[in-house]
C-alpha cells in the first residue's frame, strides 16, 4: 500500500510540474516564485495522493471489518460501527482531495494570470521585434531585387554594346567593300579609257595613211 501510493504520488508531481516548466520557459518568473508554485503543486499532488490511498485501504478494511463482524455475536451491531469508521475516513480523504485540488487549481490560475501578464508586458516587444524582422525582410527582398535588376542591366548594356561592335564591324566591312569596288570601277574606267584612246590613234593612224594615200 505504501510503495503505491509513493508512486502514485510520484506520477502525479511529475505531471502537476509540467506547467510550471512551461511557464518557466515562456516567460520572465523568476526562481523564487518557480519554486514556490512548485512546492505548492507537489502538496497539492500528495494531498490528492494521499487522500487516494486512504480511500483504497479504506475500502479493504471495510472488507475485512465485515468479515470478521460475521463471526461475532452482533453481527449488525459490528458492521454499522465499520460502516460509521468508513463514511468518516471517506468525508476525510474528500476533504483532503477537495484541498488538494483545490491548492492546485489555486496555483494553475496564478500560472494563468503571470502568462497572461507576462504576454501583455512583452507584447510592445514581440510587435517591435515583428517589425525589425519585416523591415530586415523587405530590406533583404529589396537588396535582392537591385541586385537582379543591376544584373539585368549589366547584361542588357554588354548585349548593345556587343550589337554596337557588330554594327560598326559591318560599316567598317561595308565601307572596305564599298572603296574596294570604287577602286575597281576606277581601273575598269581608265582601262576603257586607255583602249579607247588607243583605238582613236589607231583609227587616227590608219585614217592619215588612207588620206596619204589619195593624195598620191
């Protein structure tokens, strides 16, 4: 009987210190107040505890108060009197369970009310620091977003830069073939000019012979 309800005991402490942990973690309580919550949580789980295993061995020694009341001479006599033993150990471990709980829940509202205290005191906080990390996430999506566009231009001024060398290149190709064909339309002409100047002095020539000629 002992050793269960130590454990039960146990089991309960274990889980009343949850809030405690999550309280401790959430926000600004310091130790003192932590520990006080706690030793009051760990009373109120024995109370509970406690008031179980009475209740138990309570019934059990109805049980055996009952057995042993069959072999006396009042028989009724002796059960009632067991009976009256038990309703007042139940109207006890009640009361202790009642108390416990009580002290439990007393504890759990003033956990309820320092969150809530502490969320309303770190609000202006929270929302400040809401703000850093919008700003700090418009500032980065900007940053990126120069960067991008410098990207871009970069490469939209070395593609006309490049479009500027091709079409320089081809006016410079251009212009060799247009002087290089000039050239050679030059030569042709002087050419043709030559022959026919040639032709003329020939023609000339022939033209003073065939005059020479008559003459004679």
């Amino acid at each position: 009987m002992e050793n269960r309800s130590l454990s039960v005991v146990a089991g309960l402490i274990t889980l009343l210190a949850l809030p405690v942990v999550a309280l401790a973690a959430d926000s600004g309580v310091d130790a003192a107040q932590q520990a006080a919550w706690q030793m009051r949580l760990d009373k109120a789980a024995a109370m509970q505890a406690e008031s179980k295993a009475r209740h138990d061995e309570a019934e059990k020694l109805l049980e055996q108060q009952n057995l042993l009341c069959d072999k006396k001479f009042l028989v009724n006599d002796c059960r009632n009197a067991a009976h009256r033993d038990y309703l007042k150990t139940m109207q006890e471990t009640r009361r202790q369970a009642i108390e416990g709980k009580a002290l439990e829940r007393e504890v759990k509202q003033e956990q309820f009310r320092e969150r809530e205290k502490q969320r309303v005191e770190e609000a202006p906080r929270h929302a400040a620091q809401l703000r850093v990390r919008q700003a700090e996430t418009a500032m980065t999506r900007q940053t990126t977003e120069e960067r991008i566009a410098a990207s871009q231009a970069a490469k939209a001024k070395k593609a006309a830069e490049g479009e500027q060398r091709k079409a320089a290149n081809a006016a410079k190709l251009q212009k060799r073939q247009a002087d290089h064909d000039a050239r050679v339309a030059k030569k042709m002409r002087e050419a043709e000019q030559r022959t026919a100047e040639a032709v003329a002095r020939a023609q000339a020539k022939e033209q003073a012979k065939a005059d020479a000629r008559v003459q004679k």
